[in-house]
C-alpha cells in the first residue's frame, strides 16, 4: 500500500504542449509512487480532452514548420539535445532511478543510450535518399522521393523511461515529423527530462508535446484524430492489437515493439563460467522487467547441473536494494500489480514440479522488492513457460540435441529476442537461420545499438525502432513523374 504522505518533490511534473510546460491547475492528478520506498514522491497532471485537442492542433503547426526545416538545422538541434543529455547525465540518471527503481549504473548506460540515440538519427535525417530512375522518353523525368508521414503520437512504457522515449521522438524528428508523446504515468520525470534537453537546445514550439493521462483514453482519443499519420507503441501484446484495430480505422502507420519470452540455448562446448557471468548480468538487468530479457534457459545436459548450480550460486550474491545506492545490482519491481504477478508466477511454476534453487519470494516491505529467483526443471504446462514473466526469474530446462531445442525455443508465438552460446561455427550458422526472432544474439547478449532495428516478428510486432529501419517507418515514398 503506497504510503500518502508526500515526500520533496523529486522533479517539476507537468504536461508540454504548443511550447509551453503546463501545470496542474485544474486538471486531475495521479500520484507518482517510488518503488523502493512505496512513497509518493509527485503527483502528475492528466490531459484533458481540450489539452489534448490543443497537442493535436499543435503538431499540425509543428510538422508544417519542422518539415520545412533543411535536414542539417535539424541535427544541428538533435545534437545539441545528446549534449545536453550527457551534460546532465547524473542529474536525469537520480530521476530515473528514483521513480523506476532500476539502479543508477543501469539509468546513467540508458542516458547515454538516449543521446546516442539522438545523435545517430540528427546524421540519418540527412540520408533519407530517394532517386531517379531511367527515363522512358525524352524530356521525361521519373523521381522518387521520401517524405515525412506527418504527426506521430508515440507511447513508452516505463522499463526503459529515457530510452524508449528517445527511440520514438528521435526517429520521428529525424524524418522531419512532429510529435505527442505519452511517456509512462509511472515514470513522467524521465521523460520530461528528455524533451527539456530538446526545447532548451532549440526545438521549435509545437514539434513536440508530452502528455499523461488514463492511457487507454489518450491512445483512442489521439488516434482518432486525422492529424495523427503514425502510430509507434511500445507494451503488451494485448494492448498493441487494441491500437491496431484503432490505427486501422484512418489506414495509420504503426510501429508495434510488443512482448516477449526470450530462450537462450546453451551448448555444451562452451565455457560455463564465462556464459554464467553473462546470463546472470543480462537476467537481473532492471530486475528482469526488459521485453529482451533472457527468460528460457535451454542448457545441454552435459553441462546442466553446473550451469544450473553456478546461476544459483551467482543470483543468491546479486546486491537488491534501492537503487540510488552504488552498492545495488538490482532494484525493485515497479509496482505492487508486477509483484503479485511474479508471485502468481513462481507459485504455478511450483505446483505445477519445478524446484526453486533459489529466490521465489518477496524480500521485505516497504518496496516492491522480490528476490532474484532461479527455478529449474520446469515443466512445459507452467504458466511462465508460456507466458512473459517480466521479473526477476530464470527458468533452466536440459535438452539433448539441436533439433529438440530448437522446437522449444520456436514454439511460442514470440518473436522479439533469442539468445545462443556455443563454440561451432557451423552451429552458430544454423542458429541464425532457424531462431524466429527479430533480434539475435550468438554468444553475446548485445543485441542493440542505435544503428541497428529494434522490433520482432510474430505476435512480438511488426517494424522496427532504431536504425534507419526506424527512419523509414517514419517516411513515405512518392513517385513523381514529369513530361
């Protein structure tokens, strides 16, 4: 239970919209909880229908004016955000710390993701190419052009709140659009931060807006507006199909990066120790709330029992604590609903024969704390070998060959990440031919960089974030013909 005495402000909370930072004056507010101590540290304006109509009206002016902005003047204004962005990069990591709860080490990576972000997009927004193709007559010309596809409205969740945000505002400025963000309500602070570094390194009014709200009624509201030409959403499977059966009713683009269950098959001929280190990094990173997340260990059963007993033994020493001490590794779940969901989780996965080397239960209150968890020998019917667990649990199950493995990695309607370690090269080939993911990783669970797609395949989405995928997903292509 949040605890409804208000803490000090953690940061200036408002909606930004046509220029300006709007308050709460006469609006209704949420509170804003911070995960490691269950305080409420702000509380957040939510958007009425006339702020919301005042955005739309808003990003029709802005796309208008950014469009006609050359591409250089554009990244000029990007780049001066990433520098902004890496000038104040403790700063923004304290405040996404305090209202994610994932630890300091991991929010200053995520802010300097963010300006990496920016700044590779500010370069790609000058290589948006068309071209011209042979003439057919003389005194003929044929071109073919890209174009912006005009206002997008964009929605993050709060996993990643300075990433995910930069992903979408910045391959849309990059293409020459406007924007309406709606940041997670969990996590405002975040994404206010990033559009501040945006307005104070010179973005016109009106390109940008951020808004918050009941996220169902913002997303139907905005997408049935004609202004809107581009959806990107970033969540549950569930709720992208909602926003594409919306999006679908004024034929709009969509940018669907939605769940997933990532396996990772382990090979018998790799280092254990050296894949141990990794996989327990990886797992734990943001206390497992990443839709990349290693979930599903495959592990050969010539080496099973020391994988099984190394992870066990590397999860029990991870430091769990709040965040904003150096000394954590891991920090809490977001809220009370991801708490009971891992608690439903794990308790299935116990009924239904799977052993719990480690972990599998809540560590202490206040917070949303929930002990680094390892179960082992689960069987095929358990919830969370189906379902995406989103929290702090491995699962490690042996097989015996390739083909088996594979099945089981492919069998879900997944399709973001998968993961492999094995020292055959022919394996590692195979592996990236059979893996039904948008996302790969062999022997590295690296799997973005801003010049790289970010999305999946299957139920897992459609388009891709990042790279000039990212660009394009923004951009429309015209065909010109001249006589």
């Amino acid at each position: 239970m949040a605890t409804q005495v208000a803490t000090t402000t953690y940061a200036d909370l408002g909606l930004f919209i046509g220029g300006k930072w709007l308050g709460a004056g006469g609006r209704q507010i949420s509170p804003v909880i911070n995960p490691a101590t269950e305080e409420v540290i702000g509380t957040l304006p939510c958007a009425s229908t006339a702020d919301l109509d005042h955005a739309l009206a808003a990003a029709e002016q802005g796309f208008k004016a950014w469009r006609a902005i050359f591409p250089d003047e554009r990244g000029r204004i990007m780049k001066r955000a990433a520098d902004l962005l890496r000038e104040r990069k403790e700063e923004i990591a304290r405040i996404a710390t305090t209202e994610s709860g994932k630890v300091i080490h991991e929010t200053r990576i995520e802010v300097m993701m963010s300006a990496n972000i920016f700044e590779w997009y500010a370069e790609e927004g000058r290589r948006a190419y068309g071209r011209v193709l042979p003439q057919r007559a003389p005194g003929t010309r044929l071109t073919i052009v890209k174009e912006p596809v005009g206002p997008v409205a964009a929605f993050a969740p709060w996993n990643f709140p300075l990433g995910n945000p930069a992903r979408k505002i910045g391959a849309a400025l990059g293409a020459g659009c406007s924007v309406i963000l709606k940041p997670a309500e969990e996590t405002p602070a975040s994404g206010l931060a990033v559009a501040r570094c945006l307005v104070d390194a010179g973005l016109p009014p009106n390109v940008l807006a951020i808004v918050y709200g009941v996220p169902a009624e913002i997303s139907s509201y905005l997408l049935a507006s004609p202004i809107i030409r581009k959806i990107s959403f970033t969540g549950s499977i569930p709720v992208g199909k909602q926003l594409m059966k919306l999006a679908a009713e004024g034929m709009k683009r969509t940018t669907m990066e939605l769940g997933g269950h990532a396996p990772v098959l382990v090979f018998d001929d790799v280092d254990v120790d050296k894949v141990l280190d990794a996989s327990v990094t990886a797992k734990y990173r943001n206390a497992g709330q990443v839709c990349v997340s290693p979930t599903r260990f495959y592990v050969h059963e010539k080496i099973y029992g020391k994988f099984v007993e190394g992870f066990t033994e590397r999860a029990k020493a991870v430091p769990v604590g709040n965040g904003l001490e150096e000394k954590n590794k891991m920090g809490p779940l977001i809220h009370a609903r991801r708490l009971a969901a891992i608690e439903a989780f794990v308790d299935d996965a116990r009924k239904s024969g799977a052993k719990v080397e480690t972990g599998g239960a809540r560590l202490r209150s206040p917070g949303y704390f929930y002990s680094p968890t390892v179960l082992s020998d689960v069987p095929d019917k358990a919830r969370i070998m189906n379902e995406e667990p989103f929290g702090p649990v491995a699962v490690i199950n042996p097989f015996s060959d390739f083909d088996s493995v594979m099945k089981q990695a492919n069998k879900l309607p997944y399709g973001l990440a998968a993961f492999a370690f094995t020292n055959s090269s022919r394996t590692v080939k195979l592996l990236g031919e059979q893996l039904e993911a948008g996302m790969v990783g062999l022997n590295t669970y690296a799997i973005s960089v801003p010049e790289s797609p970010f999305g999946g395949m299957k139920e897992s989405g459609h388009g891709s974030e990042e790279g000039i995928e990212g660009l394009e997903a923004c951009l429309v292509t015209k065909f010109i013909s001249e006589a």
